[in-house]
C-alpha cells in the first residue's frame, strides 16, 4: 500500500497555523516534533476516563491504567525488538536514559578506568559522563570525526584498550545528521568484552532501531522526538546489565520488600523506576509508535532520504551556503552556515517569514571546536515535510542573504 | 520633553514611515551598519553583555558629565538594535538616563518580531547602560 505524504500533514493540527501572517514551516524536528490528533486523543481521554495509578490500586481504573502503561512496555519492547519486557525501562527522556546508566556505573567503575564518546556527542551525552570523570577520576577519551561529519572508526581501535569500561555513542548526530556505523562499533566492543550504550535521540521515527541486530547493550531514547509527549523515554538494557546495576533512585514501585532496617528491591524494570512513573506519556508514546507503524519505517525513511537529497541539491544552488556535515549516510538533518551572514540574523529572519529552525550550537559544543565555527543553522524534517516547504524555504533564504549582506 | 523622550519620539516617527516589518527590518540593518566603528581592542572578554546569543560589546566614556557609547555587535539585526540604543542613550547625563523610561523598541513594532531570546537580549543590554550611568552617577 503507498502512503499519501500529502495527507499526513493533517494529522498534525498545530501545522494548519499561521505565523506573523506566513503558513508555519516546522523544520525543528531535531529538537522536537509535533504530535498527531491520534496522540492527542489518546492523552485527552486518559485524563478524562482512565486517570489512576498503576500497579496497587484494588480498583477497575487502576488495572486498567497498569494494563495500559504494560501494554505501552510491550509495545516499545516490539518497535526496539528487545528480547523481554523486562529490558524496557521507562524514564523522562534520552537524557535520564544516559545519566541512569552513568549514575549506575558509579559503582561498577573503578579510578583510571576510561570511558569513550565521541566528538559527536550532544551535550546530554557528554555530561553524564563528566560528572562521573568528577567523581571517579576516570578518563573519558574521545573519537575524532573527520571534515565530512563521520566517525573515524580506525581510530577507536587504538582508543581501546584493558582499562575501556564503556562506549557511549550516538547513533545519530543531531548537528550533522551523520548516522554511525553502531554495528562496527559493536563488533569492535564484543571482541574486547566492552559495553556500548547508544544514545538514540534521533533515531526513532526516521530509521529502523534493532537492539538485537545491532547488538548494543543499551540504548536510550525520547518519546517526544517521535511524535510521542514530552517527558517519556526509553532506556533498554540487557538484562544481565540491569540484574548487575544497583537501583539509581529509591521510592515505590522499585521495592520487593522493606523492613526499618532492610530492603529488597524488585526486578528490572521496576527496580529503576521508584515512584509513580508518567502514565499518560507511557500511554501517548504508544499511541505515536502505532502511529509510526501504520505508515511504516521504511516508508518514512524513503520518503525522508528523498526529501532530504532533495532539500540539499536545492540548497547547493545558493553559492553563500556551507554545509556542515556531508556524510552519505544522513538522517534528514541539515547543518549550514551562510557566507557573511550571522547565524542569529538567518534565524530571525527565518522565523520572521514562519519557518522554524534551530540556530547555534545544538549543545554538541565539541562538534564546534573540532570543525573550527560558532554553530550553525539547523534544517531537520520529518514525515510531514515536503518538497513545496523546502522551496519556499531556499526562495526565503536568498531573500534573506539580499536583506542581510 | 527631555533629549531622550524626543529622540525616542523621533526614532518612532522615522519607523513609521515604513508599512512591513521586512522595510523595517532593512532600515534597521542599515542603520547597523552605518554605526561609528568601535575599535578592535574593546572587543575583549570584559566588555562582552552576558545574556546575549550573539557577540555584543559596549564600552563607555564619561567627559562634561555625559556619557558616551560606543558598542558593536557580530550580528547584524543586533547591531541595528543597537545603533538604536545608543541614539537614545549616548550624550546624556547618567541621571537622565537612570530617569529614562524607554519604550520605543515596542512601539516601532519590532518587538514581536524579536524572538524571546533576542528580547532578553535587549533587556541585558539596556542593563549594561544603567550598570555604566550608575557608576558615573556616583
């Protein structure tokens, strides 16, 4: 069956709006996307005729909210083809995904031990890992990426060594769009017995994720980035990793038994997630993974990677745009920068004339460093972007250079 | 009327002139871009705005009890914005511009089209300007 592109945009009713009097052009997929009607449904009704917490309540509600936040379990379990429902944990987005495996491995990490991420990461996985550098007095070592956004994977090779403890990389860049090679990576890992964590972010909704194909042992994700409600995330872990970490925060939920003195905690994933978790995000992000699989992910990835061939063919035609990042294998994100003109003033302009984009550094501040500019302006697209948006978009670009220069 | 209420009023009147927000806008990077150079050596770490998303310096001189502005920017909408600014503010006495009330970035309607980060932006800037008449105030 094909997909009608065209009609997707209605699902989407905060697209139908106007902006300083311009039809709104949502290119900030990246940092967030939109939520369709189905999604918004789903959380109205929640609220209206199921609102309960999970898990202990000896009440109709109560079961139906816990059967409702498992099933979401089960349903991510299947998007990410995990082995078990036990290797989902639900947590607030990507970024706690990373911080409650760092925060965990406080206690499996020894001093001089090393850490590897790359010059790629966004700050969320970055950070994480400084803080345990603080605390520790671990080494944390970097992969370079080379001019055209890429990994230069023969150089983990010599990064790795007895001492390497972890690999925490991204398996898409949100500045450059870059998707790394992760089953390299992994392969490289196993053969020294070393844990890969991935950071997700931007994977989901635009390309296939398979934890068991691509052999990692956690990957961390956020509901909101695909087309799911803010604050819900994913982190999956293998489960002889999350039987090994300690508990990361105490409360209810997480616990099989406590005495005055004692206590026993109960198995993954409910030993990481004390209190009660966010239901209704659980609830919204399985409603936004249905709303992907009905269109299918090979469906959005062919129509993305068009768009976006599309959207840098037109774009090359303005001879003042420098594109950062040109690696061949890209998610539909595009970082530039204009030939005399200041990101901050593009992106004004832009928003001006109703087109969201990002400007600035994108909290990957390394990526900066290493490619020798301030930041950049961020183009990303999603499913219900189109060809007609990406005109407009270079027409309102050399308008722009005019007013500017 | 006091100097700074006029030029304000005038400022005002000259954006009025224009219909749409993008002969505003034009108006306003032309005005950037005529502004009195300030030199490359105050472009230091100590007379950088915090606050701003783009690179803003102002520097500041006090002869015959006015103070005098000088300042630049890297981007240019900003520097436009700030040529403004310093319209109003430079070659007043530092209670005057303690005194000043300033509205005239909203009323030349600009303002709504400034991103939220532009407006603080703004606000950090017209501290910056306080910050200096109250020291010269003392």
């Amino acid at each position: 069956m094909s997909i009608s592109f065209k009609k997707i945009k209605n699902d989407f009713p905060i697209l139908k709006q106007k902006i300083n009097g311009y039809p709104l052009i949502y290119f900030d997929n990246a940092a967030t996307t939109q939520k369709p009607n189905i999604v918004i449904k789903k959380i109205n009704e929640y609220y209206k005729k199921q609102n309960s917490n999970v898990h202990r309540g000896a009440h109709y509600l109560s079961y139906k909210a816990t059967e409702e936040i498992e099933g979401s379990r089960t349903e991510v379990k299947k998007f990410i083809n995990a082995k078990t429902n036990k290797e989902i944990i639900f947590t607030s987005g990507a970024t706690e995904s990373i911080n409650l495996v760092a925060n965990c491995f406080e206690k499996i990490i020894k001093k001089g031990e090393e850490i590897i991420i790359s010059e790629m990461e966004h700050h969320s996985n970055i950070v994480p890992w400084l803080l345990l550098k603080k605390n520790k007095k671990i080494k944390i070592r970097y992969i370079r990426i080379n001019r055209k956004g890429d990994l230069v994977l023969k150089n983990l090779r010599k990064l790795i060594n007895e001492k390497t403890k972890m690999i925490a990389l991204s398996h898409v860049s949100n500045t450059l769009g870059t998707i790394n090679n992760i089953k390299k990576v992994v392969q490289l890992a196993k053969s020294k017995n070393i844990p890969v964590l991935i950071d997700g972010a931007q994977a989901p909704g635009h390309i296939e994720i398979d934890v068991q194909k691509l052999d990692c042992d956690f990957y961390c994700f956020s509901g909101h980035k695909m087309f799911g409600p803010t604050g819900i995330g994913v982190l999956y872990g293998k489960k002889p990793w999350l039987d090994k970490m300690p508990p990361y925060k105490g409360g209810g939920e997480m616990i099989k038994k406590v005495t005055m003195n004692e206590i026993s905690f109960a198995e993954a994933p409910h030993k990481f997630e004390a209190g009660t978790p966010n239901i209704c995000g659980a609830i919204g992000l399985k409603e936004a993974i249905k709303y992907i699989n009905d269109i299918k992910i090979k469906n959005i990835n062919k129509y993305e990677s068009e768009l976006l061939l599309y959207a840098i063919k037109q774009m090359s035609k303005i001879k003042e745009i420098q594109f950062i990042g040109e690696s061949p294998q890209k998610a539909p994100i595009i970082s530039f920068i204009i030939k005399g003109c200041h990101n901050y003033d593009v992106g004004q302009m832009l928003d001006n004339f109703g087109i969201a984009v990002r400007v600035g550094h994108h909290c990957t501040q390394p990526i900066m460093e290493s490619m020798g500019i301030n930041g950049t302006i961020r183009a990303s697209f999603s499913l219900y972007n189109d060809k007609k948006e990406v005109d407009y978009f270079c027409q309102k670009i050399k308008k722009i250079i005019n007013i500017l220069k | 009327m006091n100097s700074i209420e006029k030029i304000q009023k005038e400022i005002v009147e000259e954006f009025d002139l224009f219909d749409d927000w993008q002969d505003k806008y034009e108006h306003l990077i032309e005005l950037g871009k005529e502004m009195e150079l300030l030199p490359e050596k105050h472009k230091n770490e100590s007379n950088i705005i915090e606050g701003c998303q783009s690179n803003v310096w102002i520097v500041a001189k006090f002869k015959n009890k006015k103070i005098k502005f000088l300042a630049d920017s890297d981007a240019i909408i900003t520097k436009g914005i700030i040529s403004l600014l310093l319209r109003v503010f430079s070659g007043q006495s530092p209670l005057d511009i303690l005194n000043a009330n300033y509205n005239f970035i909203e009323l030349i309607g600009l303002k709504k089209h400034l991103s939220i980060n532009r407006a603080s932006g703004l606000e950090s800037m017209i501290n910056k300007i306080k910050e200096y008449a109250l020291i010269f105030n003392k």
